[in-house]
C-alpha cells in the first residue's frame, strides 16, 4: 500500500487556480468550520499562530478526507521541525523566510528519505504512514511531499531564480506583508511599490516553472496577482473573518441608549 495521493500537489502541478484561507485560530473545531466551506485548500499556521505539535494534529485529523487540502506552515524551517511535521501526516509544507537556492536545497532534503535527504526513519510510530498500516510508505511518500517555499523579503526576491533552479521546489508563494516592511512599506501591503514587487516575483516565478501562491484579502489585488500567474492564491484569515463578522454584527444591531 503506498502513501496518500497528495491531491493538492497534483492539482497545482495541473496549473488550475486553488483558492486557500489562512488557519490561525489554532482550533480544530473552527478548521472543521471553515473546511466546510469549501476551499481548496486551507493553511494550518505554525508561525504566527498559538500553535503546537499536538494542536496541528488535532487540526489535520479533522481536514482529513474533507473537501479543503491542508498545507502546514512551520515557524521556521528547520530540519527536525519538518520532521515532526511530516510524521504527523502533513504532506504540504510552506516554508517561509527562505531567501537562498543554498537554503532550498537544505529543505528539499529534509523532506525527502535518504538517501536523496536526510529525514528521519519513524514511520512505524507516525500518524503519517497510518502507525505502519501504510506498507510502503518509506519508498513512496517522498513522491507525495509538496514543498513550498515562501519568498518574503527583499534577498529572497533576488534568489527566485536560484530557488526556482532546485529540483524538489513544488511551488513559490510570495509573502506581500514582510515583503512590505523589508521594502519599507510596514502595514502597507497594498502600496504601489509593494503590489508592483509582487507582481515581478510572481512572473519570475512563473518564467521559472514554478506555480506561485500569494495571500491577499483584497479582491482587486487578488485578481491582479491570477492575472499576473498566480494560482494558488489565499484570499483571507479565520482571524480575519471572525473579527470581521464580530464588528459587523455589534453595528447591524444598534440599540437606543
């Protein structure tokens, strides 16, 4: 029996349009709500979120076999990190902060067995190979692993090339918020400058080979990161949404004094 098809990496090979939501509400029960809404792809998120190993978990239990793929962000990629990740079933890791072909080799191999990397032999304990039910699973669930890798800052704009140059990169997704700030637009996102580095990077990617991501609640910067190649795109936050909807809902219900 061999590891899970990896739906999500099939899909953004196929070059169609995936439509994702940010995950940072570190709740399994809120990843179920919002997985039923039907997004193709939802982000777990281990970096900016209260999230830990046995929290990620509860969310991947939940997102399994639902309509919404799910992808994990670590806080950093670190090999042992990715490690854990991988046990517990992620199959679709984002990356952020790598800025170097150098650093995306060292991620290619920490996603992938040896001897082509260096990822731990733990499958007979791991969520990931179904706790050893899965009987192939050491010889293909290299095949299945998804590595994206999160481009965010100035230096890693410059290294597209060498990035997209490394065989094992699945996709590029440009960070617009951190890039914001290195360019020194901090909180502007939107600004012209930012939206026009954006844009580049995602036609470099895209020259490249490469499928590119990007996160954006804007609608109109949304389209006009699909425009220029976009095509896993995130459009927004459960944090965002709640607050969202909770501000709105306190407004639509105005009481006399």
């Amino acid at each position: 029996m061999p590891a899970p098809t990896n739906r999500f990496k099939a899909a953004l090979a196929e070059g169609r349009t995936l439509t994702g939501l940010w995950l940072a509400l570190a709740n399994a029960y809120t990843a179920e709500i919002c997985a039923g809404a039907g997004y193709d792809w939802l982000l777990v998120d281990g970096e900016h979120a209260p999230n830990h190993i046995q929290s990620l978990v509860a969310q991947l239990q939940v997102l399994e076999g639902g309509p919404s793929a799910a992808i994990v962000r670590p806080p950093v990629g670190e090999t042992w990190m990715i490690k854990q990740l991988l046990d517990i079933g992620a199959q679709t890791l984002l990356i952020p902060m790598v800025e170097s072909g150098a650093q995306a080799q060292t991620l290619v191999k920490a996603v992938r067995y040896p001897p082509h990397g260096v990822r731990g032999i733990g499958a007979a304990l791991a969520r990931a190979s179904d706790f050893n039910r899965v009987t192939d699973y050491l010889v293909t669930a290299d095949a299945e692993i998804c590595l994206l890798l999160q481009v965010e800052s100035r230096a890693g704009v410059a290294a597209i090339d060498d990035i997209c140059a490394v065989d094992g990169v699945d996709g590029v997704f440009v960070g617009p918020a951190d890039l914001a700030a290195d360019l020194g637009f901090l909180g502007r996102p939107g600004a012209p400058e930012v939206v026009a580095a954006v844009e580049g990077a995602i036609a470099r990617i895209r020259a490249n080979g490469k499928p590119a991501g990007v996160l954006t609640s804007d609608p109109a910067l949304a389209q006009r990161y699909h425009a220029a190649g976009a095509t896993f795109i995130a459009i927004g936050t459960d944090v965002g949404l709640l607050a969202g909807a909770a501000a709105r809902q306190l407004k639509d219900f105005p009481f006399p004094a």
